[in-house]
C-alpha cells in the first residue's frame, strides 16, 4: 500500500504532524469548573450542563441555537507550577472549514501572562478526522507559577475538557480583575473568530487580553440578524461595562433598517448608562470590483447601512444618548484591506491583529469617558 502525501510530509517533517501525548506518566486532571480556575465567557449556561453561550431556547432561532454551542469567546484561566501540561478533549458538533484551520475550528490555544503582555505558547495539532483528541501542550518546561489562558474553538462544541498537569504541581485561580464587568460583543462570523489560524487570534479575543476585560462573544456565523429573541438574551446580563453591536454583515441594509434602532432601545432600558457602540462591516473584496479598485469607497447596500447607521446614531444622541458611538468598518483592516482576508469576506489572523489595533484605542476612550 502506497503512502499518502500527508503521511510523507509527516515523514519529512516530523513539525508537521499533529501532536501526540506521551504515555505511561500520571497526571493531576481538573476541568472547566474546576472551583481553582476561572471560566469566562459564558452566562446561560445550567449548573453542571454543556458549554453553551446560550440556552437551548426554542424561541430563539434554530441556526443560533445550533451556533451558541460552538465555545468562541470561551476560556479557563489558572495558576500553575506544573512543568507540563496535557489535554483531554471531547467535542460535539465539530465544524470542518475548507478554508479555516482545524487548529481554529476545533483547536484549543495557550497563553502565557507575562511582565510584557500575554505571550502565546501552544496550539493543539489535531487529527482533521477525528472529534476526541488528548495532546501535550507543554513539555518539561521549568518549574515555577504561571498564570495560563487556555482559549476554547471558535467553531465546535466542547462535551469534556481535561486538563492534566504534574501531580504535584500547585492549582489556584487567577488574580481578580480590576474591573469584573463584561463586554457583551455581538455579531457575525467575524465576531465568532471566522477564518481565525487559532482561537487567541481573533479580534475578540485579542481585546479582552489587551484591554481586561472579560468579553462574551455572541457571534453567529450568518446568523447575527438583530432578532428581538437575541437581543432579549443579551438585555439580561447584568452589569455589562459596554455592548458592541457588530451585526451589519449578517443583516444588511434591510436587517440593519428594521432592528438595530430596536435593538438599541431595549438595551438602553435595561443599562441606561452603559456605552452602546455601532460597528459597521469591514470592507470585503467584491467592493474592489464594484467600485472599480478604490479602496476607500464602500458600495451599494454597504454605503447605504453605513449612511443610515451614521444617521441612527446621530438621531439617537440627539435625542439624549451621549453613551451611543459609532465606529466604521473601513480603515480597521488597514489600507491595503484586501490583504487582510481569506476569502474576500473573512480576516485572516493579520485581518484580526489591524482590527485589535484600530479597536483598542476607541475601546479605550469610549470606556474613559464613562468613567469620567
């Protein structure tokens, strides 16, 4: 029986295959609620149930029932001293992309938080075929406590992880934050990390380690529509530092026109003082084409969505919403955007990194401000 190419460019290369797990070495094993670590990004979920970021409500549309079982936006911080550090995965409801990574569909990624920032340190390399998969993410690294982020796939669901360090290394949450309230985020494919190399790239994620904050993705690969059923999810959380509502490329003109004025006004009567930011679409490679290679026009129904969401904004700080903003979409991905997209439609991790550049600073005033 002949080779395949994959099994020859393992050979080749030994980088390139996935990771394994070594064998024959016992581990101390905690997960998800383990009450020595602190799991973020979820609100709705049931006492002891699955990984959801929301319920599986009847009332709320079958696509986004489906999709808020996929863990973006999902982590577990900690304390270690362990040398190593090994994972035991579970998933459901896998996503297999043809142009996103495994590494980003159903991978999970380890950050470091350090004196200069948080620093990457590991993605899991898995199989493309398989839905279980247990993987060394650290191997004899010095003995002392770090603080660890392990971020969740952007686009599975999670039945069971298990995390596994030294027997005798040491287990505690990570410090508290300086501020405990969370930004609620909502949106679209690009919200939810669509076509992100690894979890920790996305522009979501990026944010909440730049900014600390905790963030709650609620992106819906084509399913952000602004439906009231959703936007009634979201009204609920309580003590919410700040909404972004970055839903356009899912609604479009049309959507955009019949909810997000709604949206916004049942929001606003749950969190009167809470800022509220309107993120108009990226520019995407079709509007290239249509307005015959200019980079800083928008097109069609997209400059109709930005005039009226322009215009919305205005309307409703007018009529007394000072904590009402609006951000545009064009110039986040940078001059030359169109290399910043995978298909014409989704950033590629570069996307996502200009994206956390251009956001953080605004991030950053807007919150300011409402301080002040």
């Amino acid at each position: 029986m002949s080779r395949s190419t994959e099994q020859r460019t393992r050979e080749y290369d030994p980088a390139m295959a996935a990771s394994g797990a070594e064998h024959g070495s016992e581990y101390l094993w905690f997960g998800s609620d383990d009450p020595r670590c602190r799991l973020d990004g979820v609100r709705f979920r049931s006492p002891g149930g699955l990984l959801r970021r929301l319920p599986d409500d009847p009332g709320l549309p079958e696509a986004v029932r489906h999709l808020a079982a996929h863990t973006s936006g999902l982590s577990l911080g900690f304390v270690t001293d362990t040398g190593r550090l090994r994972l035991k995965v579970k998933l459901y409801s896998r996503s297999r992309h043809d142009h996103m990574p495994a590494t980003g569909d159903a991978g999970f990624d380890l950050y470091w938080k350090t004196d200069f920032g948080w620093k990457f340190l590991a993605v899991t390399r898995i199989s493309l075929d398989k839905d279980d998969y247990e993987v060394d993410l650290l191997q004899g690294i010095p003995r002392r406590p770090r603080e660890l982020l392990l971020n969740y796939p952007l686009y599975s669901g999670v039945e069971s992880v298990e995390i596994g360090i030294d027997p005798d290394a040491t287990l505690a949450p990570p410090p508290e934050r300086d501020d405990p309230r969370p930004v609620v985020i909502y949106g679209s494919s690009i919200t939810q990390g669509a076509c992100a190399s690894r979890p920790g790239q996305t522009f979501v994620n990026t944010l909440s380690r730049r900014l600390g904050f905790e963030f709650l993705n609620y992106g819906f690969s084509g399913n952000g529509k602004g439906e009231p059923s959703v936007i009634e999810y979201l009204a609920r959380i309580p003590d919410p530092v700040m909404f972004i509502l970055d839903y356009e490329a899912n609604a479009g003109f049309d959507g955009i026109r019949a909810t997000l004025e709604a949206a916004i006004r049942r929001l606003r009567r749950s969190h009167a003082a809470v800022p509220i930011v309107v993120l108009t679409q990226i520019p995407w490679g079709r509007e290239l084409l249509e307005n015959e290679g200019d980079m800083k026009r928008r097109s069609g129904g997209i400059q109709k969505a930005l005039e009226f969401q322009k215009d919305l904004v205005e309307r409703l700080r007018g009529e007394g919403d000072r904590r009402l903003w609006l951000i545009e979409g064009l110039g986040l991905t940078g001059e030359d955007w169109d290399n910043s997209l995978v298909d014409g439609v989704h950033p590629n991790d570069l996307g996502f990194r200009r994206m956390a550049d251009a956001l953080e600073p605004r991030l950053r005033d807007i919150l300011s401000i409402c301080r002040s």
